[in-house]
C-alpha cells in the first residue's frame, strides 16, 4: 500500500486501522478509528484528545451556567459561598408533607388503632430513608463537645450544628439506628473522611446527591469555620501539662514519663507537676542514651512511682492512662475550653512535635532568571510550612477540627510509614491568608518563638477569607466493611454537620412514627385483678424491606443451640403483626432470584396486619402498577383496601435533578 504525508506533522505514514487510546474518564478501552484522512496516528490521536478536552470544556461551562442560573433563583447571597447549592426548602412537598402531619396528628391516641387506615407514601426521587453514617462520626454539640453519633443515639438529647443561612444550633428530634450496612468512605483533598451507605446524600455544587452517585473530582460542602466555645476555664498549668503529655508523654508504664530535649517545655512540665504536688526526676540522659532524648518520670511528693500519683489519677479522669502514641486522642473535656484556654493548649502541643519551617526560594545566577511559572504566576520569594505530625491518626483529626473552629484550614494526609507505624500530619504549605490566621490564634513562647516571629513578618498584610462552608473536592471513595449504623432527624433543615462535612438527614417516615409517639396517651386495659392499666407509649416498628428479608433468610442457617435463644422466623412475623405501627420502608429495593419468595413473605405480613386491622405504612419509588407487581395482586388487593385514599404522592421537583 502506498505511504502518505501526515498533513499536521509531514511524516509518511500507511494509511490503515490503528488501535487509539482514549484518555476519557468515562471510557478506559482503546478505539480502532482509520487515520487514512491525511493524519498520521501520532497527530490523529492529538486530534482525538483535542476534541475530547473541548467536550469536557463545553460540560463544564454548562455546569457553571446552571450555578449562577440557581444562585439568582434561590437567592443566595454571593459572600456566603463560593459556589452554588440548593436550597433546602426550595422544591420540597409541602401538600405531601401536610397529609402525612394530618395522618399522625389523627391516629388514635388512647386506645389501640383498630381499622384505622394504613397510608402509601410514593415517589419517583428517593425521598426516603437508607441514609446513615457510621457509628463513630463525630457530631459537634453547640456547647462544644464532641461525641459520636452512637453516643448521642444513646442520651436521646443534642443540640447538633445545621446549616441554614449560617451554622446555627438546632435540637435534634429522633435519633435512629439502623442496624449494620456495608459502608462507602470518603475522602477529600482537604483530608476530610466520612463513612456513610450508598443511599447517603452529601450536599455537592449541584445539590444533595447520593454517595454513590459522586465521582472522584467533585466537590462536597465541608466546614470552614466553626464558631462554637465552651465555658470551662481550667488553670494553665494543667492545660500545659496535658499537652505536653499527648505529645510527648508516656502513660503506659506504672507512672507517667515525658520526654524531651528541650528546656522550656522541660521547665514547664516540671512547674505544673509541682502543683500537682508530684515531683520530676529525670531517668537517663543524653550522654546515656546517645540516640534518645533525656526523659523523666513524675512521681508522688515522696518520690514513689505509682502511689498516690495525682498527676496519674488526673489523667485516669480524663481517660488518657494506658493510651499508647498510636491511639492517643484529645480529652473531651478539651473541646469544652473557651478560645484562649484552646489556643493555649494548640500552643504547647506543637511545642511536641510541630514545626514552623521557612525557606528562601534562591534563583541559579548561571541560569536565566524566571519570575513566574509556566503557568504564569508569580514565583514566590520565600516557601513556608506550619504543621503537626502524630502516629495517632484520632489525635490528628481532633487538632484539625480545634483549628476549624479559629477557621483555620489546613490539610490531614497520611505521611509516612515507619517501621510499620503510620504517622499523619496536619499542614499549611504556601498558603499566606491561612498561616496568618494561625500565627494571629496561638500564641508561642518555646522554641517555635522566634520562628514564627520571623514568619509573622514575612506574612505581613496577608488575608484569609473565612467561610462557615467550603467546597473541598472528592479524592478517594471506597468500598468498607458492614458496621453499624445511625442517623438523625433535624427538623426544617433535614441536615446537620458530622466528620466536619455537611451531611443530609432523615426521613418522613420516621419523622411520622415520633409525632406519633410525642402525642401517644397511652392504651386503656384491664390487668388480671380487673384495675385499669394505661401503657407508656404504643409499639412502632420501623423497617426496611431488604433488612426485614436479611434478618428472615439468617434464620434459615441457625442451629438448633440458636434456635432457643434468636428469634426464629415466627418470632419476626409475630412482631411485626402485632406492633401498633408498621413503618414498611424501601418496598420494591429487594430485586431477588425467588420474586414468590419476596411475595410470600410480604403476603404474611401484610395479611397478618390485614387480619388484625392495624395500620400499616409503605415508603415505595414504585407508582401503583409497580407496586401491585412487587406485591402480588392478593397482597396489593388488602393493602389498597387498608389505605381508603390516604395515599400521598411526593411528585415535587429535586433541584439536584433540574438542569
């Protein structure tokens, strides 16, 4: 075959098939395409790419349209974000809403709801439950402490952070667990890490999406400052001596031991522990130990390791005795300080292992001068960096959410790896504004003094933008293992702020359920001695489809030892029949091998409410022709009579859908 002349490049080429990779995202196999056209296969691939980047391009303005678009309809002021996001109450089902507020506000109250009608709750766009977080989530209280999500699930009391026209308080309405999913992580550029079920909305630049929608390189709302103090006021002393003992302490052997080579930390720590009427002795030195630092134990007043140590006794109080450098965390009780007490305590911890580290950028004179980057910005004179680092990645995290609240941002990335330790940092590299904001807040008086002098007045007349949101953009999603699970209820809002990200909350269903109990009296019945006996409050059972048919099918592999203490499959259907609410959620989300099974089973619990007249509840993204499908024309015959019109359609528009 004869050989050509590329028309871009001029090299001869064998006009013929050729196999072209696609850089896309959205397609990771090679396309055959003829370069016969007067391109060689080099410049026929440039071409090809080209033509893709400008596609991308075209998206991306496209996007950015639809924001300014909807930042003008929902009205949103421009200093509050950088970008756009939906608004919460814009597109909402306030009819729908009304009828499910009637349906509880009408259910019976003081007597058991006999032939009272169910009610079918549909729609098309997902507006119900399956979004929960993992258990350990860290939730902010307004007081300033900070527990996990099982931990609040446990008092039954909390005043969470919401997002409405600011972070503002808000008390917390119903608390659910439910049960134990398989999980996705999160992660973002920031360093922010979430684990929530696939069905969890986070709030993105387009709206609340669905975590298993988002693709990595998408940006999430995450905190930027968060304003909230306590009011404990704890001596000095003892601030400085925790810190230094997170940092650089000892606290599994039978006394406290610190360790450093650095006398004002030294002084310092020696100065509070004799107002705790302990002493410091020192262990082994320099000249000793020629690869160790000197270290020294506190012991009693009597110089005794471990007898009436009250040093030790204080740290068995705030839970720190026996943590070792790996899964050291902050005390609670740091996160109830005021602002002066937490920038101090800030101060000393990097006086431990932080650094504030400056170096001026030297140009080669044999080389030509170059004032700006290829990408045409300026080069700096100087580059900077403040960070922390720790084996404890619980440690690292803690000090970063402290920072948020001065609305300091700063990076948490896993560092490095020794001898089979992983060691994480915090950091702020060449960011000026942020920097300043931390040289303003934390105050230093060791050895990081004259370090952040000299920093201080490099960075004069910096700025930060302080933003309560920011957009942070999505860098990891993976898979985790099943854990346990929880979730929320804010009312007005439906959000509220775990991990330091802006997390979306439940749910309708389970929102018709509390009215309920708030409003319950109590059922009028006789015991055996004939006197009246008025119950606390009714039974309601709130479950998912695909957890009612998981806990079903894992009684078919008991053995008869655990027979006699789980509950079989008759126990399941004896519970859900004669509860006094039924909340059947997600109907139509088992898609099984067996559809007879599915309508066997769904056809005994509807039945068996049918038959007792008791109110059942449906949450279902299938119209009635779907539904009836799912069900089986006899179970769907019952429910339809059970219902008498009490159907509510969610049919309002969801902004993250509207282009």
């Amino acid at each position: 075959m004869d050989k050509r002349n590329c028309n871009q490049c001029g090299n001869e080429y064998e006009p013929k098939h050729y196999d072209i990779g696609i850089k896309d995202m959205e397609a990771h196999s090679s396309t055959r395409i003829e370069v016969g056209q007067g391109n060689c296969p080099d410049c026929a691939t440039k071409l090809y790419d080209s033509e893709l980047a400008k596609e991308q391009a075209a998206k991306e303005a496209s996007i950015m349209s639809t924001r300014h678009r909807r930042r003008q309809e929902c009205g949103i002021p421009n200093h509050f974000m950088n970008e756009d996001f939906s608004t919460f109450k814009k597109g909402r089902q306030d009819k729908a809403y009304e009828k499910c507020w009637q349906y509880s506000e009408s259910f019976p109250v003081e007597a058991r709801p006999l032939n009272y009608p169910s009610l079918y709750i549909y729609s098309e766009k997902s507006w119900g439950v399956g979004k929960c977080i993992a258990a350990d989530s860290l939730v902010p209280c307004a007081d300033g402490r900070l527990k996990t999500i099982s931990e609040i699930c446990r008092w039954g009391s909390y005043q969470a952070l919401t997002l409405k026209d600011n972070l503002e308080p808000q008390a917390v309405s119903d608390f659910i667990y439910d049960g134990v999913k398989s999980c996705l992580r999160i992660r973002t550029k920031l360093g922010r890490e979430i684990v929530v079920t696939a069905d969890h909305p986070l709030l993105t630049t387009l709206g609340w999406q669905k975590t298993k929608n988002l693709m990595v390189g998408e940006s999430i709302a995450v905190v930027g400052f968060l304003p909230i103090w306590g009011k404990k006021e704890p001596e000095d002393y003892k601030i400085k001596l925790l810190a230094y003992l997170i940092g650089e302490g000892g606290l599994s052997q039978s006394y406290p031991i610190f360790t450093t080579t650095d006398c004002f930390a030294k002084k310092e720590v020696e100065d509070s522990v004799n107002k705790f009427h302990c002493r410091l002795k020192q262990l082994r030195t320099a000249k000793q130990y020629t690869n160790k630092a000197p270290s020294y134990g506190i012991y009693n007043s009597s110089g005794q390791s471990s007898r009436d140590n009250f040093v030790k006794d204080w740290l068995i109080e705030l839970g720190l005795w026996g943590c070792l450098s790996r899964n050291k965390p902050i005390p609670d009780e740091v996160f109830e300080y005021s602002q002066r007490k937490v920038a101090l305590f800030i101060s000393r911890l990097f006086e431990c292992d932080g650094w504030l580290s400056v170096k001026e950028n030297k140009v080669d004179k044999r080389q030509k001068p170059t004032k700006r980057y290829p990408s045409g910005k300026k080069y700096p004179k100087f580059s900077f960096e403040i960070g922390y680092e720790s084996a404890s990645k619980k440690l690292v995290y803690h000090l970063n959410h402290l920072m948020l609240r001065f609305g300091i941002n700063g990076t948490v990335k896993l560092d490095k790896v020794y001898k089979g330790v992983p060691y994480y940092r915090w950091c702020i590299a060449n960011n000026k504004g942020r920097a300043k904001l931390f040289l303003d807040n934390i105050p230093f008086e060791g050895r990081l003094k004259d370090k952040a002098t000299q920093l201080r007045n490099l960075l004069e007349g910096a700025h930060c933008d302080i933003r309560p949101i920011i957009w942070d953009k999505i860098k990891l999603i993976e898979e985790v293992l099943a854990q346990p699970v929880y979730d929320l209820s804010i009312p007005i809002t439906e959000n509220f702020i775990a991990n330091d990200v802006v997390v979306h909350n439940t749910h309708l269903s389970c929102a018709i359920g509390h009215r309920v109990l708030d409003r319950w009296k109590g059922n009028i019945s006789l015991n055996g001695w004939g006197v009246e006996v008025q119950s606390s409050c009714p039974k309601i059972v709130f479950i998912s489809e695909p957890d009612l048919f998981r806990n079903i099918q894992a009684t078919f592999n008991y053995t008869p030892e655990e027979k006699r203490y789980r509950k079989t499959k008759e126990d399941i259907y004896k519970d859900l029949k004669y509860c006094d609410l039924l909340i059947l959620d997600d109907v139509g989300k088992v898609r099984s091998a067996k559809p007879d099974f599915t309508q066997s089973t769904l056809f005994t619990v509807i039945t068996d409410r049918y038959n007792e007249k008791l109110p059942l509840i449906i949450t279902a993204n299938l119209n009635p022709v779907q539904l009836k499908k799912h069900l089986g024309e006899a179970s769907f015959d019952r429910f339809f009579e059970q219902i008498k019109g009490k159907r509510v359609v969610m049919e309002g528009e969801s902004f993250r859908r509207k282009k």
